[in-house]
C-alpha cells in the first residue's frame, strides 16, 4: 500500500532555470557546430586568405623545421602543398593542414607573382598551376600570392624574406 503525506504536493513540469538551462546549452552548441556546416560555403575573400595564409606560415615552418623544402601548387581554383619523396620526386601531401584545399565558388587564385620577374607566368608547371618553393633556410624571394573574388574584391598574401614573414595585405576594388 502506497502512502503520501497530506502536506507533500508533487508538482509535475520543468522550472524556469531548467529551461533556461536548456536554451544556453542548445545554443552553445549550434554556435559551435553551425560554421562547420555552413562556414566553408560561404567563406568571404579574407576569410579564404587568411587561412591561406595561415597554411602558407605552417608549411614555411615546417620547411625549416624538418630541413626539406615544400612546394605550394595552385591553379585558380584549389592549392596543395608537395613534399620530396625519397626518390626527390613531388608528391602531394596528405596530412592536414597540408592537404589539397579547394577555394570556395566565387574566390579564385589569380596568381603567384615574385618580385624579381613581375610576372606571374613565369613559375606555372604544364600551364595550368603555379608553383612556390617553401625552402628549409626560409623565405629567399619575396613574392605575392594573389585571390579575387567575382565581385572584384582582391586581395595578396605577401612572401618575404626574414621578419616580414607571410602576411595578408588587402587591395581595394
């Protein structure tokens, strides 16, 4: 036989706190995964550059770090990093962040232009990428990589020598 107490009610429903509760936890957590969802569809021009950039400054550390050079390869529309096989042949690399990475639809690399020649031709492999040597002792030539963006937005990530580094300059329209 069950018994309860005369002066013990039982209120069934969820109080304020809890509900609240609730609320902040679902938003922290869409807040956390959304961009993985939507982010890379809709990156802007500086957002492409900066991680650009951002892979640009690794594998230049990592050049120097492991004593082998890189190479960045792009064409207008993906970029990859290559590392020296054993036999000195390039091969794409396949860890991150060094991975191919494919910019998104409206963003294009123009091209890789280096101080010396200011010609962004000069340094294409089988006329349809680009290539940019990362080397163990540093940045040795200054150079420029260039995006766009269809609304004609640009904007250059800037190679050079000693504690210039890698940075992102943005051009106007």
């Amino acid at each position: 036989m069950i018994f309860s107490h005369p002066f013990i009610t039982r209120q069934r429903g969820f109080t304020m706190i809890e509900m609240l509760l609730v609320i902040v936890i679902i938003a922290v957590s869409a807040a956390i995964i959304a961009p993985s969802f939507f982010g890379s569809a809709s990156l802007s021009l500086k957002d492409e550059a900066r991680r650009m950039q951002q892979a640009l400054q690794l594998a230049s550390e990592e050049a120097i770090l492991s004593g082998s050079p890189l190479r960045l390869v792009a064409n207008a529309k993906w970029y990859a990093f290559e590392s020296l096989d054993q036999d000195h042949h390039w091969q794409e690399m396949t860890e991150l962040p060094y991975t191919r990475h494919t910019v998104t639809e409206n963003i294009s690399i123009a091209g890789i232009v280096f101080l010396e020649d200011k010609v962004s031709d000069s340094h294409r492999v089988d006329n349809k990428l680009w290539q940019l040597l990362l080397s163990p002792t540093g940045i040795s030539s200054p150079a420029t990589v260039q995006l766009s963006s269809r609304d004609g937005q640009q904007t250059s990530i800037s190679l050079n020598p000693g504690s210039n580094g890698i940075r992102l300059q943005e051009n106007s329209q």
